[in-house]
C-alpha cells in the first residue's frame, strides 16, 4: 500500500506544480506508518494548523492523531482494502465533508454499497488513452517451456514481465510452486541471462521499495512476486504476467493482478 501512496503522491504532485500561482501554491504531504516519529509529528502539526492541503496517506491516516483543520473532502482509494469501520474513520475527521470512494474490484461489498448505499454513483466506463485490452489465456503445466520461451521473447523485446505465486515459501501441506524457491530457480537456471528480482510481503518496507524502484527503473526484466502486488502499481513497461496455481486466487485477485498489465501502448498478455 506504501508503493501505491507514493505513486499517488508522485504523480499528483506533478499534475498540481502547474497549478501554482504567484500567491499559492498548493502544499502537498505523505504519510505513511514508516515514517520516524519526528517526520510524523510534523505532518500531524500541518493538517491540524491547516498548512498542508492536500495529504496522501495510507491507512496511517486513521490514526487518531491526525485532526484536520477543515476537512472538505476525503477520497478513499482502493476502497475493498479497508474495513466497513475503518472507512466510516475518515468522514468523521471534519464537518461534513463531500466523500469519494473509489474501487475497480468488483466485491460483494462494493457492489451493496452501490445498490443500497446513500450514494451517487459515477462510472468510468472508458480506459486511458492508447490502452490495448489484455489477452488472457490458460496454460496447462504441459506448456511451461512455452511460456518461459514466450517471457523471454517479450524480455528481448524490451518489456517486463511479472509472475506471481500464491505463497511465500514451500509447505508441507501445500503441493504448490513458492515464490522464494521459484524465484531461485529462475534467476539461476531458466533466465540466467535475465534480471530476475522477488518481491513479497515479509521483506521490509525499504526493500520492497527498493525492488519497486529497480523494476519501474527497468534494472529488472522479470519480477517475481505474491499478491503484494495486487493493488495499483503502475508500470507502463509492464505487458505480461504468469500468474501460477491461478485456482489459488479469488476473482477479484485475479481482475487486480491483471490489471498490473495493460498500463502502457504495448499489446499485453496474462
């Protein structure tokens, strides 16, 4: 979730710097909860005397430490991460403030929200400009060469490929592929050529950044990864994902992973 508060902050702050004018200028933050304690009390101080506009948090936004000055509007992002009580949290930190949530996962939730729910609805039906769909297709065990023979082709051409596992490491119950063992593997014997780097939720915030960045940099062709990476990184280079042991997944998993791909001019393929 980190990577994806950044993300936003990144981006947003590059769409709003051409919004400045000579007497204002709109001020930005990010909060999340690997912040220190000093940088946190900062970003506590800002919202409360009113000199941030505009702050992009994760869930470190609950906490009840951050009050408002005035809080005018609240858009809750990826809104199937948070639970019914935590999203009611947000609302209650100024007057009556105007509410946006916003999800592309179809959840049960989502949708009695949308039928039963006080809301307006709004639907963005088209995608972005230059968006090709994504072709999906199902490989059976038996054409595992042909998909590695396929991600390399596409790594030679230039683009990024993820793959995604259901679980960290081996188990004994379970009899399914792990990301840390595949990663191995991989990295040592099926793309030895190729950089190949791990990305899983039991590595520290700073290295899942770390990884993150390379890949967006494009200093690793191939990204092995678990669903840490369900929920909104954008990297347009990105055209195809492998997802393995894909009955592991919920739909809604699948729709989100899937959505990791398609994000630039390129034909992609999951």
């Amino acid at each position: 979730t980190e990577i994806l508060a950044r993300q936003h902050y990144d981006k947003i702050s590059l769409q709003i710097s051409v919004l400045r004018t000579k007497d204002k200028e709109m001020r930005i933050s990010l909060l999340t909860s690997s912040l220190n304690k000093k940088e946190k009390e900062k970003i506590y101080r800002g919202i409360k005397e009113g000199k941030i506009d505009l702050v992009i948090g994760t869930h470190a936004l609950l906490e009840e430490a951050v009050q408002f000055r005035n809080l005018g509007l609240v858009v809750i992002d990826e809104q199937h991460k948070f639970g019914v009580a935590q999203r009611a949290v947000l609302p209650k930190k100024g007057p009556t403030p105007d509410v946006l949530i916003m999800t592309a996962t179809p959840i049960p939730r989502t949708l009695a929200i949308t039928l039963y729910g006080d809301l307006d609805i709004s639907v963005i039906t088209e995608l972005p400009p230059n968006r090709k769909p994504v072709e999906t297709q199902l490989a059976s065990e038996g054409e595992r060469e042909a998909v590695y023979k396929f991600i390399r082709t596409k790594s030679e051409e230039g683009r990024q490929v993820y793959i995604i596992y259901p679980i960290i490491e081996e188990s004994f119950e379970l009899d399914l592929h792990a990301a840390v063992e595949m990663y191995e593997k991989l990295k040592k014997d099926v793309f030895a050529d190729l950089r190949v780097g791990l990305i899983h939720g039991r590595l520290k915030t700073r290295e899942q950044e770390k990884v993150m960045s390379e890949f967006i940099d494009e200093k690793i062709n191939i990204l092995v990864a678990t669903t840490v990476l369900e929920v909104g990184v954008d990297v347009a280079n990105a055209s195809v994902m492998v997802i393995e042991h894909a009955e592991r997944f919920g739909l809604s998993q699948l729709h989100q992973l899937r959505g990791r791909i398609g994000r630039g001019p390129y034909p992609s393929y999951c």
